[in-house]
C-alpha cells in the first residue's frame, strides 16, 4: 500500500516541479488528438494510481509542427508493491519506462465556431527505466517496446466525442534474454461535457467534465528459466512447465478489463488540472492477480504558449 | 552670415516638405477575423499568443464563444493576411471571414495596402487617393 510518506513525495515532487505538461484535450485515461500549436511546450506530471500501487508520471510535450507532436513521459514507482502490468492511460505507460511518443495529426477540420473534427496516429518507443516487483518471481528483464494508436474526435464547444485504441508491444532484442513483458491491447470512449453554466468566453477558466471509458486486454508475460531470473514459480500450487525452449509462460498476469468514470478538466490561463477516477465493470485477470477496485489520476500542467516569432 | 543662416533655414524647410510629400504609407490599423475550431480556453490563448507575436500587433484580445480574434496594430507595421492566417493555422485553426480597418490607397476599383503589398477589390464610395477604409474580407481571399 502507498505510505503517507510516500504520498507526500508525490505532492512535493507535483509541488515543485517545473511547469508541466496535459494534453489540451482533457481525457485523462483515454485517447485524443495531438493539440499544440507550433512551438508550444508542456510540461507536467500525472500522478496514477491502481491496484494499491502508485506511481507519478512526469511529461513533456512539443509542437513540432502544425500537426506533429512530440511528447516524452517516464512514469516511475512511487513503491516496490506487487504491480498490475500492462497499459492503462492512453498517453503513458503502465509501468516504470520512459517513451517518445510521435503524434501525426492526418485529418483535420475546423467546421464551425469551436468545432473541430480530427483525428491522430502515434507511434512511440519506450525504455525500460525501473523493475518491476512480481509476485510470482523476481522482476522479468524487460526488453524496449513499441507503442501505436489512433484516436479520432469530434469537439466542440458543448460536447466531446472521443474513440482511440492503441497497442504496447515488447520486444525480445537481446539473445541472452527470454523474459518477455505482457503486451497490452487499449482502446477507450470518452464524451465529455461542457454545462451551460460553465460555458464562459476566455479568459476565464474553461472546465470540462468527462465520462471516460476503457477496455484492455493485456497478454501473458514470459519467462526464461535462467539462473538470473530464478525461474518461473508462482504464488501457489507447482511451477508451471516450461517449453521446449525453457520459456514459462507466466498463468498469473494479463487479463481482459472494462473500467469506466468520471474525469474533469479544468484549464486556467495557462495552467490545467485534470483527475478522475474509473471503477470495474469487468475485471478478469488470466490467474489470481487481485482485482483492481478503482483506478485513479491526477496532473497538474503548464503550458508555454505561443513562444514562436 | 545672415545669407548662410537664411540658406539653412531654407534647406531645412524643403527637406521637410520633401519628407511630407512622400506617400503615406498603407497599413492594417485593425483586423477582426472569425476563427473556427477553437473549443477550450488553452485554445484560444495558445492562439492569441501565437498572433500577439508577430511584428506589429499591438494587442489580441479572443473570444471563444464567438470564435474571434480583435487584433490591433501599431503603426508602421507590414503585417500580411496570408501571415496571419498562417499563423492561425499553425495552432490547428482555420480563419475564415475578417473585418479589417485599414489605411491605403484606393483608385475607385481596388484598395492598396502598400506597407505590406497586400491588395483587395472594393466597391466603395470613396474618393481615389489615399484613404482610411473598414471592409469585410471573405475567406477566400
């Protein structure tokens, strides 16, 4: 469980870090579109938490071009507890690794007075940064990932629409090492809503409420029966049986979820804030992982704007 | 010394009615111009931002609910529509109608910015010569 001490490392860090990032958008589990302008810079940090474990996530995001971003986040954990892997936000990794994430924004329309449609590809390269406790063994020697996704929406003053899915896959790039990371399927719905009553004109602060939904389906990890990593057993009964490569494949991680909750926005000047939280509506680890009862994060961010000539 | 100093003096005023007599020069005094897209606050300050930073605009104030930018420029300056408009875009927006205010030479058929070169056609009342007009600018353009 997260400690108070360890809390308080979490509000000092949000505290006293630099000016961070959000993604001007709002969604803070699901996917949207790559927002900034030419030359805008944010920078920020998300704290996540799930599964009892903590974790804070600081990010950078560039406008590279009118329509490419780039944006860097390297969460990392707050405790050494039994960790849920796989992803669960759309634009930072569900575990220790630090990724560059490149946004393309292909389509484009700017239909009426604050009306937009558009939609996103990403493509992102993540590291490993941290380890990551198991239960069922020491942590697997995790190898650099790959990370896609599309999101599409439909903005406007009023009301939000937003679809996306993205795919985390590990790589096995190094001979020596079979351990093999549970690649992680994320898609996501997200409608947010703007209420009469805080539908104000600039500069006042400008909040957005959203109903955020996710579905995942994260994969088996694996593991090779090396010295190193002290072999495959598990939490209860016999190991289980590795090929005839030596590789286990490990019966307790991944699993199929649906979560869903309220998320808000809420942006002023040239700060946002932004937090939710998800509950379960299906929750079916592959083995006897404990099921996760709420999903939560928050961020503060700054943005640098219009700092071009 | 009184012929020298005469002489001076004389130098002095046809050298400023030389500098009076240069043509005025056409500018934008003011530009309002519809932008769509913009839904949040960050949105529009991004923007603003973005456009209070070209040369020779003076102040942006930006209206979400209206979707509008009111830009003001200073005097001298050599802003062109198409930069602006750039600009815009450069945020993910897209311009589409302006209302400008701006000095420049009108020939009865077309209005001359000469400062920045840009040029519109108008149907106006006005005199030929060098005027002050506010005219609506389609997309388009």
């Amino acid at each position: 469980m997260v400690r108070l001490s360890q809390l308080l490392v979490a509000f000092a860090c949000l505290a006293l870090s630099p000016p961070l990032w959000a993604d001007g958008n709002g969604p803070v589990f699901g996917y949207s579109t790559a927002t900034l302008g030419v030359g805008d810079i944010g920078v920020g940090t998300d704290v996540m938490w799930r599964g009892g474990v903590a974790m804070l996530a600081p990010e950078f995001t560039f406008g590279w071009k009118p329509n490419l971003q780039l944006s860097i986040s390297a969460p990392f954990h707050l405790d050494h507890g039994d960790h849920p892997t796989g992803r669960f936000m759309a634009f930072s990794p569900g575990d220790p690794q630090v990724e560059a994430l490149l946004g393309w924004r292909f389509f484009h329309s700017s239909s009426g007075i604050g009306t937009r449609n558009e939609a996103t590809v990403y493509a992102g390269v993540s590291a490993l940064t941290q380890d990551v406790p198991r239960a069922d063994g020491p942590p697997l020697q995790r190898q650099p990932g790959t990370y896609g996704a599309l999101a599409a929406g439909h903005v406007t003053r009023r009301y939000d629409v937003w679809i996306g899915g993205g795919y985390q896959h590990y790589f096995r790039w190094t001979s020596n090492v079979v351990d093999h990371q549970s690649d992680s399927l994320l898609s996501s719905l997200v409608l947010g809503w703007r209420p009469s009553f805080l539908n104000k004109d600039s500069p006042k602060p400008d909040v957005r409420f959203f109903w955020e939904t996710t579905a995942e389906k994260v994969g088996l990890a694996q593991r090779g029966l090396s010295p190193a990593s002290g072999g495959g057993h598990d939490h209860d009964g016999p190991p289980p049986s590795p090929d005839a490569n030596g590789i286990v494949t490990l019966p307790n991680s991944g699993g199929t979820g649906v979560f869903s909750g309220p998320t808000f926005l809420m942006t002023y000047k040239n700060v946002a804030l932004q937090g939710g939280i998800l509950l379960p509506l299906l929750d079916q680890p592959n083995g006897i992982q404990t099921h996760e009862r709420i999903r939560a994060a928050g961020g503060f961010t700054y943005y640098f704007l219009g700092r071009r000539k | 010394m009184t012929i020298r100093f005469c002489a001076i003096l004389t130098g002095l005023g046809l050298l400023a009615l030389l500098i009076d007599a240069q043509p005025a020069r056409g500018e934008y005094l003011r530009i309002d111009i519809d932008v769509y897209g913009m839904d949040c606050g960050l949105c529009a300050r991004g923007v603003a931002a973005y456009v209070g930073r070209m040369h020779g605009v003076k102040s942006v104030d930006v209206s979400l609910k209206k979707g509008l930018l009111q830009i003001v420029l200073e005097p001298g300056n050599t802003l062109k529509m198409a930069d602006l408009r750039k600009r815009i875009r450069d945020n993910g927006f897209r311009s589409t109608d302006a209302k400008v205010t701006a000095k420049g030479e009108f020939d009865g058929a077309r209005f001359v910015v000469s400062g920045c070169g840009d040029s519109y056609k108008l149907q106006k009342a006005e005199s030929p010569g060098t005027v002050e007009l506010t005219f609506a600018i389609p997309t388009a353009e």
